[in-house]
C-alpha cells in the first residue's frame, strides 16, 4: 500500500501545501496547527529541525515536524519534540502516519539524536517504541494533567542511562495551550 507514496524533507514552497494538510487533518484546530508549524519552521530556537512531507502520487498527504529540545539540567543529551503530525482525511489508515514516523526516527537517529519527545495518542505512538516519559522522570514544559499523564512519551534512539529532567522546548511550542492533549 505504501508503495506510491514518497517522502522527503520539505522546502520553502511546500508550505502552502503543509497548511493545507494541517487545516484538513485537524479540523477546527487546523488554523492554530498552521500557524505552530510556520511559526516553528521559522523560530532558530526550533533549529535544528525536521520537516518531512509525504506525497501520494503528485499530492501532498502527510507532514511531520521534529524540532530542538533540552532537558535541564543534562544540557548534553539531543533530544527532538515531535509535533506536529498530520495526514488528510481521505489519505488516512493507509500507513502515512507510520511511514512519516519511521522515516523520520530513522533520519533522527543517523544524524545522532538521543531521545525523541512526543504528547499524543499513547495507543499510536506506542507501536513506534514510545513510553511514558514519566517513567524516566522527564517532565513535559508544561505539566500534563493527570489524566493525560501517559500521552506525555519519549522514545530513546540510543541507550542513555540516568536521564530525567525537565524539558525544554522550541519558543513556539512553549505555550500552555500546546500542552493541553
Ligand atoms: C493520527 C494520524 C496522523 C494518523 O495518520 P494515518 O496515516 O492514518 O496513520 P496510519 O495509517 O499509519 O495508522 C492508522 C492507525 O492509527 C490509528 N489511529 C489514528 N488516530 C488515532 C488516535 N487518535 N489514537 C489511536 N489510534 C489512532 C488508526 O485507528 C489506525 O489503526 P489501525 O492500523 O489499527 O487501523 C491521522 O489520523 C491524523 O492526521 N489525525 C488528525 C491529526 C492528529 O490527531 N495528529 C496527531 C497528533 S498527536
């Protein structure tokens, strides 16, 4: 099924596609995603960054966006949040979301980064080896209300003992209402 479908790293010209598949995957929010993701591809505290854009044949279906974290007080360890990730409605459940996923970690992971961040769906991102970040004591920007407390993930890339901190994210998504899941 994946087949017909490639992806790469996106460019200055995609962005009116990227909006469109922002506005289109997450509806209401659409507006307020769009303006996260160029506020983000825009922000040097983001930097580095990782932007994939996935196509079915010519159109544009999918994007997902990695951008710079730290975790105090381990400044050392390179960490990414992952966030935003979108696939278009009539593009959906044919395996974009995991192959823009995949793709990306596997790029994160070449180019040395040690641990990925996300908030989500704990169901989804756990196919791709994430797990509760609680469980390694490693605090979201912002707190998570406890009833969300697991969607709040991390997946390590590399094996990193004794991590735990606070982390800190790009200056566009350090806003409470990002944090709400
Ligand atoms: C979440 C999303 C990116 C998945 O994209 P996709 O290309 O459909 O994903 P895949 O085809 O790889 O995987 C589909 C599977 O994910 C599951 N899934 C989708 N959304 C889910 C959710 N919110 N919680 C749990 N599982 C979910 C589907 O039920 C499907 O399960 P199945 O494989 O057992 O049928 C897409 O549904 C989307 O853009 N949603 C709106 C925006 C959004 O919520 N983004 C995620 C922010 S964390």
């Amino acid at each position: 099924m994946n087949h017909m479908i490639t992806i790469r790293e996106s460019i200055e010209s995609d962005l009116e596609q990227i909006f469109f598949i922002e506005y289109s995957a997450f509806k209401k929010e659409g507006k307020e995603i769009a303006k996260l993701v160029k506020n983000l591809l825009s922000d040097s505290t983001a930097k580095p960054a990782l932007s994939l854009i996935a196509f079915e044949k010519n159109l544009a279906v999918g994007h997902i966006l990695f951008t710079k974290a730290y975790i105090m007080p381990k400044k050392n360890i390179s960490a990414m949040i992952l966030a935003p990730l979108a696939v278009i409605p009539k593009a959906q459940k044919k395996g974009i979301g995991s192959k823009l996923i995949k793709t990306g970690l596997k790029k994160l992971s070449k180019s040395g980064i040690e641990l990925v961040f996300v908030l989500g769906h704990p169901t989804y991102y756990s196919r791709y080896g994430f797990k509760p970040a609680e469980q390694f004591s490693l605090k979201a920007p912002y707190p998570i209300a406890q009833k969300n407390k697991d969607a709040w993930m991390v997946k390590k890339l590399k094996e990193i003992n004794e991590i735990s901190g606070k982390v800190i994210c790009a200056k566009s998504l350090k806003k409470p209402k990002y944090w709400k899941e």
